[in-house]
C-alpha cells in the first residue's frame, strides 16, 4: 500500500478534503488526531468550492500535484467529477466511476474508494445474512455507487435502486452488471417494498434539511436502516427507524470506517485503534453543541 517513506514521517503531512458543504466534516479531526497519536505532524485543509466545474477541478487537483499534498479526499458533489480528471484509478473505483480518496504521489494522481471499504466493514459488523433478500438504495450517485458495490462484495445478491435520476440509477447497475440481481425502482415505495435493508445514501437529512428519503411508514422492524450523512448523527430517517425498532446503521460507522482506510493509503500508516473513532465523536459533540446554541 502506498505511503510516506519511513524517514519522512517526521514531516508535515499535508491533505484536503473537496467538497461542498463541508464546514461540517469531521475529517480535519480524524486525520489530525490519527497523525498525533501515530507521532507525526499532518495538516487537513478544508477546500470547499461551490458549484465547481470541470476546469476548477482541474485547477485543485493541480494544486495538490503542485503544493506538496501527499492526498485529498474528495465529497459531495464531485465524487464522479473527478473521476476522468485523475492519472489513475484503482480497480474498484474504475469499476464504479465514483472517487473519494486520491493519493498524490510524485505528481501521479491515483483514485481510490474507501466509501466502498468502509461500508462494507460497517455492513459486516451488523453480522447479516440478507443473501438474496433485497436492499434498496435511495440515492446512487457517488456514495450510492460505492455502498452497492460494498453490499454485493459482501454477499447481497438483490438490489432495489432508486434515484430522482433514472440514468444514475441504470448507471449503476450496469456497472454491477451481473454480480446480483438489480431493480431499477421508479419510486421510493416500490424500492423500499419487501426489503431486508434500506439505505440513504442522498445529502436528504443532512442539516439544515429536516427531510427524510423515506417516509416513516415505509420503515418496518424486521429491517436494517443506514444512513451516510452524520451531520446530524441522528437523521430523521434513523430516528423513524429507531421508533419502528429497526436495526439502525448511523453515519458514524461509514465515516470512521473510510478515514481509517484513506489515511493508511495517504500516509502508509495504520492509525492507533480508536483514534479516529474518539476524534470523530469529539468532533460531534462540538457540532451538536454549538447547533443547540444557536
């Protein structure tokens, strides 16, 4: 796995986070907080751009082959934006054309997605067997792409999607091809209809939006519940699955999950156990305080 060479540790790491909005994110304190423990220094710089096009990415990755980023990872919404702008792509990010994680090494941008390893470790731990009971994804753009992929790597055969943009959602499931068994939904009900798992995998939730992706009544307790936003932890999508007595998966599990993988391929190292998951609750805890004073 890529990273830092031994004898440079003691440098100043430098990585970003593209995206937008990312006030919010979480990531600065992981990563920061991993390094410290781990014994070196590392600077997590926030680059949000609104509305940003092809040429302003070109601009910011440019940047970081330029200025000494050892990588950045990229969100909301230019996950797939990337994509074609990169030198090169491991195989799981070619495979689903969505980037989160890009590692800069000697001005060779190379695309990674720890979206899709991260998932997929937070899938395994609620110990489910779903086989070929379907889960249904409402949302398949970037973090879309990468929770299905998670989910049929992990033995899922059947999916249900639904997206506001049909192509997205066809997009994927040629992507998954013939991996599983794949319902392109025209609706959320009939995506939702007779589902081992739902997954939101929209901004839908994420303040100040109060909304959720699926409604209440669609929520049933013989189910399992995700969210990818954790801003805030407790979306109203989760809150309606906790009351339905679902099993519920908050955002948390995804983002400590694909820090820990994206900061071993940025800096070679492995973070100290729990370092990211302490800095990611701090982080909350700050967030949900300030948002309760305001």
């Amino acid at each position: 796995m890529p990273g830092i060479p031994i004898a440079n540790r003691t440098k100043r790491v430098l990585l970003g986070l593209i995206g937008s909005p990312i006030a919010h994110s979480a990531a600065p304190a992981m990563h920061e907080t991993a390094a410290r423990a781990a014994g070196f220094a590392l600077h997590y710089h926030l680059i949000e751009v609104a509305g940003a096009g092809r040429d302003d990415l070109v601009a910011m990755l440019d940047g970081v082959r330029r200025m000494g980023f050892s990588g950045v990872n990229v969100t909301y919404p230019y996950k797939e934006a990337v994509v074609p702008l990169l030198d090169a792509l491991s195989q799981e990010a070619a495979a689903m054309g969505a980037v989160n994680t890009v590692v800069a090494r000697d001005g060779v941008l190379t695309g990674h997605n720890t979206d899709a390893t991260g998932f997929a470790t937070a899938y395994r731990a609620l110990n489910r067997d779903d086989g070929d009971a379907p889960v249904a994804i409402i949302g398949t753009g970037g973090v879309g792409k990468a929770i299905g992929f998670a989910l049929v790597g992990c033995g899922v055969g059947h999916l249900k999607l639904f997206d506001s943009d049909p192509a997205k959602a066809q997009a994927l499931a040629t992507q998954i091809g013939a991996r599983a068994r794949v319902e392109i939904c025209t609706s959320v009900e009939a995506a939702a209809a007779g589902t081992a798992g739902l997954v939101n995998g929209t901004p839908i939730g994420m303040l100040p939006n109060r909304d959720s992706p699926i409604p209440a009544g669609l929520i049933h307790k013989s189910q399992w519940v995700a969210d990818a936003v954790y801003h805030p932890l407790w979306t109203p999508l989760l809150k309606a699955a906790q009351t339905a007595g679902a099993m519920v998966m908050t955002g948390r599990e995804l983002s400590i999950n694909q820090a820990v993988d994206a900061f071993t391929l940025f800096t070679g190292v492995q973070p100290p156990a729990g370092a990211i998951a302490e800095a990611f609750d701090r982080a909350l805890a700050a967030q949900e305080a300030s948002h309760k004073a305001a």
